[in-house]
C-alpha cells in the first residue's frame, strides 16, 4: 500500500469536520492524478528528450 494509499485510509478515522474531508480527499485525488500523469510522462521516452530539448547535448 503507498503513502496517498494509506493516507486515504487514515482520512476515514480522523475526526474533522465533512467538509474538511472532503478537501482533503479532494487533494488525495488531486495527488494520485498528478503522480499517475508523472509516471507516464517519465515512461513516454519521447518526453525526456523534449524536457532537454532536441538539439541537447546529453550530459552525465
């Protein structure tokens, strides 16, 4: 189980108000969205030579 896994979990016992859950199960959801978009970003190899930008040198 991941990190925004187990905070999700630990959201459901928290004694806050609804509607302080739901803005932090808002940002819960809003994190998995953007991890799940860098996942496939760093997987399209096609991305990374944007980010350096075509004509880059490598370096390393």
């Amino acid at each position: 189980m991941g990190l925004l896994e187990t905070a999700r979990d630990a959201l459901k016992d928290l004694p806050v108000s609804d509607i302080l859950r739901e803005r932090l199960s808002l940002a819960l959801d809003q994190a998995t969205a953007s991890e799940k978009k860098i996942d496939e970003e760093e997987a399209d190899p096609e991305h990374h030579s944007q980010l350096r930008g075509a004509d880059a040198p490598l370096r390393g």
